[in-house]
C-alpha cells in the first residue's frame, strides 16, 4: 500500500491536494452556514475575500489600523459593499457582523439583550488583561459586578466635588503658562482622580509621574486591541515581542499594592467604615464582599480603564477644539462668570444648570465616543432587525457565537441620520456645539455612554468630572493657544479613542 501511495507524496501532488481539500471544506462550511443563516433571517452584504481566512481582509484591516484610519476603513466598506445600508458580513475565518445601525444597536444593548453578550471567547481573548471584570462578564457574574459597584456611583458620592479640588488645582498650576501636551497632562490629572475616588489614596502623578504604570497601562490596551482585530489568527500576535506579558506584570503589581492595603483591614473595621462613609472607597467595597485577591485585582483594573482613559481623551478633544476656537471658549467663560463667577467653587446642581457647559460635553462625545468600536457575541439563535435581503431592511440571521462589531463612532456621524443641512443644522462632521439648542438626537443615533442594562454605570461620575474642570480650568484660564497652528491630531482607536497625536496647547 505504501508503495502504492509512495509516488504521490510530492509536493508537485500534495499541494494541489491540499488547495482542493481547503476549497472543499469551505465550500461545504459555507453552504452549510448559509443554510442555517437563512433558516433564521437573511444575509447581509458580504464583504468579498479572495485568500483562505480571509487573510486579505486582515491585511487591510491591521494596514488601516497601523494608519489610524479605522474610521476611514469602516466608511470605505460600507459603502462599497453595504448597498447603501450601514451592515455588512466580514470576518477572518469566521462570519463577523459589522453594524453601524440604530436599530440593530438598539437590538443588541437592549431590546434583544438577552440574546448577546461578551460571549466565551471574549472572555478568554481578554482575560489575561480584564479577567473577569464588569467588561468581560456576562449572565450572573456581570450581574453581581454592576451591583457591587453601583453604590459608588450614587448621586450623593459623585456630588462630593471636593475630591477633584485639589487634583484639579494641581493641574492647573503645572500647565500654567508653559507649552504642554494636553493628553498626556489629562491622564495623569485622570489617573490621580480615579485612583483617589475609588481607592482612597492618589499616585500624584502630576508630581511624580506613574511612567511606568501608565506606559504598561497603554502598552497593554495597544496589544489587546489588535489581537481583537484579528479574530481567530490573534495568536499570530507577538505578544511577547510586543511586550504584552512585561506590561501585565507591571500593571498587576501596580495594582496588588492597593489590593494589599485593603486586605489588611480586618473585616470588622471594614464593616465600621462601611457605617461612616469618611474613607470609604470602592476597593472597601468589594474588600467587605470577597477576600479573593484575583476578584478585587479585576474589578480595579476595570474601574481605572473607565475612570482614567474615557475621561482624559473626551477632555483632550475639548482641549483641542477649544484651542481652535476662541468663540467658542469666549461663550463658555461668559457662562462661568454669569454661573458662578471667577472664584467660587462650582456645586453639583450649577453644573448641571450650564446648558453650554453640557452642549460642549455632548457634542464631543457625539464626534468622538469613548469606546469607537464595541463588539457583541450572540449566545443564542436569533436575529437583527435591519441590513438583510436586496433592500436591506430585512431581519439579519445571526447563528449563535456569530461576533457582531458594532461602532457607534461610525453611526454618530451619519449625515442622514440628522436633520437635512436646507433646514440650517450645521453639518454633523462639524464640532458645533450650539446645534444643541433646539435639538435632540433621535432615539439610539447618540449612545456615547452605550444604552440598556449595561449603559455605563459611571457616566454620571465621567460627565461630572469633566463639567468641574472645565469650569475649574477657564475660570482662572482666559486663552488657549494651540501649539501647532489648529493641525488636526488624527484619531487613534484602541480600547477608547483618543487623539493620534499629542495637542500641544498653552493655557495663560
């Protein structure tokens, strides 16, 4: 028999082999995946591939991201193969939905809520980084994370302002004058916030700047980003190259310094502190919940992902159009002096009331939402409302442990999803906070904050933060100077989406 089967165990004969036998597979995969695809619903447009695994798509995908063109990327798919829709089939090796649709967003954060979630295999593609905090659970676990930190994000924690005070006044003084980088400047001023919020104690990063927690910090979201990007081939990432393994562990025992702190509080003095809310911090919190060292490690790094990136980059880009638009800082200054004057301290409720304040907030969120990109696994069969069959308004059919990206970035500039530019509505590619005034986004186009049972549980703790400083910053700050003549930084998406490069701005 061997000798029989010897003269055909050539590359000239196996090579051709194998090229048939892959061909064979995927046709039969995706006959079978179209088979059940329309037992449920209807296919989307299908972005075209023409290498095994997609390998083209890759390419294409991780050359736009190296370009911080990701938005570029997304636009140019859509409207070449969305036939005139915003969904579109994609995927390396596996069928992935890619969605820009309210009410397919809609679908996925709340009406079918039930039906999607982080799923398993973004459990474990991010578990090394997030394990399995509030941002990699689902079902019971993500449950008893939300309501673990739920109480820290009460009305009557997030109006005790005072703790930015100090924070916001060191800032103040180190930019004073001087040619900065704002981004950079922001997280460390974020990073000092949070980590006194949640945990009770400041790194004083703006005197001592945390480089090495910070840049581990990056380095570690940078590297989880593209091995997100790149689906089932992400173990082609280099992780340890790339320095991801070293980063972690910098990251880690960064935070088992706090852990540390609060596991040597004995339970009963805990359980004091819990009565008399003076010192009573988040990793209090979850210290009185669980003894488990990994529990808490998770739950804080999850906090300071959102605490300290979302709030920095959002401010950053406030920065830079202000930088760039003196009317418009002119405008918010008149608001302050009329609010609050020069000096006083600003309350909870005065942030509130400042309609300018909060137009400036939303309509930066509206160009530049903090996570660009999200994505959603189907843990069951089922459905999306729109983007199927010829005219595109047919039900999607979505087979259980179907990934669906979903990029609100993408949607928040829809020209057709705001009112006609004949009507005198400033155009939506343009940051104008005054198109606020009489106007209120149709119901999910604007879901900065995401939207349903996992609508962003610190978004009032983020939105208050920012209103604070801002009015804290332009009450002693008249002029902004921004240091490369109003250039563009470009936008950079990793986790959170932040300038591409640094904004070089002076405050005097």
């Amino acid at each position: 028999m061997i000798e029989l089967i010897r003269p055909f165990l050539t590359v000239g004969y196996m090579l051709p082999g194998l090229v048939i036998s892959y061909l064979l597979y995927r046709i039969t995969w995706m006959t079978s995946l179209d088979r059940k695809v329309r037992r449920l619903g209807s296919r989307a447009p299908i972005r075209t591939t023409y290498l095994p695994y997609g390998l083209d798509l890759l390419y294409h995908v991780l050359r736009h991201a190296l370009r911080d063109e990701n938005l570029e990327m997304w636009r140019g798919m859509m409207a070449k193969y969305g036939k005139g829709g915003y969904t579109v089939e994609a995927g390396s090796g596996e069928r992935v939905i890619l969605t820009a649709e309210p009410e397919n967003i809609k679908a996925i954060l709340a009406s079918q809520f039930k039906q999607y979630g982080k799923g398993e295999k973004f459990r474990r593609d991010w578990f090394l980084f997030l394990g399995n905090g509030i941002f990699a659970a689902d079902g019971e676990v993500w449950h008893n994370a939300r309501q673990l930190l739920r109480p820290q994000f009460l009305k009557d924690r997030i109006s005790d302002l005072q703790i930015f005070e100090e924070h916001v006044q060191l800032f103040m003084n180190k930019v004073a004058g001087v040619e900065v980088d704002a981004l950079d400047m922001l997280f460390r001023f974020t990073l000092d916030a949070a980590t006194h919020f949640l945990l009770g104690e400041s790194v004083d990063s703006l005197n001592h700047p945390q480089t090495a927690f910070a840049d581990a910090f990056y380095n570690v979201q940078r590297v989880q980003s593209l091995i997100a990007r790149v689906g089932p081939l992400n173990w082609l990432v280099p992780r340890k190259r790339m320095g991801f393994y070293d980063s972690l562990k910098v990251m880690n025992d960064f935070v088992d310094g706090y852990v540390d702190k609060a596991l040597e509080i004995p339970p009963e003095e805990l359980e004091k502190k819990s009565t008399h809310d003076e010192g009573y911090t988040f990793l209090h919190a979850i210290a009185s919940y669980t003894r488990d060292r990994k529990v808490l490690r998770d739950q804080v790094v999850s906090v300071l992902l959102a605490g300290r990136d979302t709030t920095a980059c959002t401010l950053s880009w406030i920065i830079y159009h202000l930088s760039v638009e003196p009317q418009v800082l002119a405008k918010l200054r008149q608001e302050i002096i009329q609010y609050v004057g020069l000096e006083r301290t600003p309350t909870y409720q005065d942030l509130k009331d400042m309609k300018y304040l909060q137009h400036i907030i939303n309509e930066t969120l509206r160009l530049y939402p903090v996570v660009p990109f999200n994505v959603r696994m189907s843990l069951t069969d089922t459905t999306l409302p729109v983007g199927g069959g010829r005219d595109g308004q047919s039900p999607i059919g979505i087979p259980k442990g179907t990934p669906i990206g979903y990029s609100t970035l993408v949607m928040q500039r829809r020209a057709d999803l705001y009112p006609p530019k004949e009507s005198g509505f400033p155009d939506p590619a343009l940051w104008v906070p005054e198109r606020w005034d009489g106007w209120t986004p149709k119901s999910w186009t604007y879901v900065p904050f995401n939207g349903g049972p996992r609508i962003c549980i610190g978004q009032q703790f983020a939105l208050t933060e920012m209103g604070y400083t801002l009015v804290r910053m332009f009450q002693r700050f008249e002029r902004l100077e921004n240091m490369e003549g109003g250039k563009f930084p470009g936008l950079h998406c990793d986790i959170v989406l932040q300038p591409a490069k640094p904004v070089k701005v002076k405050f005097s």
